[in-house]
C-alpha cells in the first residue's frame, strides 16, 4: 500500500475527481435541469471516532469550471469545532485550505477500498465482462 502522507494537495484533488467518477451518487437526484441538489454531491467517511464530510459542488455561473472541494471533520462533541482539512476554490483552480496530516493516508485508503469494491461488484454482475490486457 502506497503512504500517501507526502501526498500533494493537487494530487488529492485527483484522487476526489476519480472518486466521484466511482459510484457515490445514490440515484436520488436525477434530471437535466439545473438545480443546487444535482450540484452538490455529498459524501460521508467515518475516520475513528469523527465522521468526515466530503462536499463536491458546481456552481451554476461556472458550469465549465473545476468542481469546488471541502472536507471538513464534523465535531464529535459540542466542546469542539468542525475542522475544514481541504478547501478548494475551483473557479480560481486555488487551495484555500489543505491540511496535512494522517487522515490524508487514512482517506486514500478509504478510496482505494472503495473503488475494489466497487470493481468487485462490476465483475459479479453478469453483464460485466473483465478485460485482462
């Protein structure tokens, strides 16, 4: 397993694109039409004993930008505060924020998870044909 502590910012926003692409979208919002549900995207990862939220969202104006990224860590308990780990502002391609630290190793391998998973499923499905190169 790769150790993702000298992991980029630019290359975690990497990571977060190709973990969107996998299936995180839960089919509620569907439809063309522009609305704020179809674009913010949502995700929650439970690290220890904090729960982590990964926002990815679209603005209407910048429809051609980057997507905006924001994890935050939520606060456990009432005596502490969310912490915002990564900010990204798409529209101007800057990091706001991005916070070093464990938790960067702990969520690559989250998606890494992930995306097995995922890949397992596809190759349970009958329809699903492997193509080994």
């Amino acid at each position: 397993m790769n150790d993702y502590l000298d992991i980029t910012a630019s290359e975690l926003l990497k990571e977060l694109d190709h973990f969107f692409l996998i299936d995180t979208h839960d089919g509620a919002a569907t439809g063309f039409w522009v609305n704020e549900q179809a674009l913010t995207e949502r995700h929650y990862w439970v690290d220890g004993d904090y729960k982590v939220e990964i926002v990815r969202a679209l603005l209407p104006a910048h429809q051609h930008a980057p997507h905006n990224y924001k994890i935050t860590r939520l606060a456990a308990s009432e005596n502490e505060r969310n912490v915002v780990l990564l900010e990204y502002d798409g529209v101007h391609k800057r990091i706001l924020t991005f916070r070093r630290g464990e938790w960067v190793n702990r969520l690559c391998k989250y998606f890494y998870q992930k995306e097995r998973y995922y890949l397992q499923q596809l190759n349970e499905n009958p329809n699903f044909q492997a193509i080994e190169y």
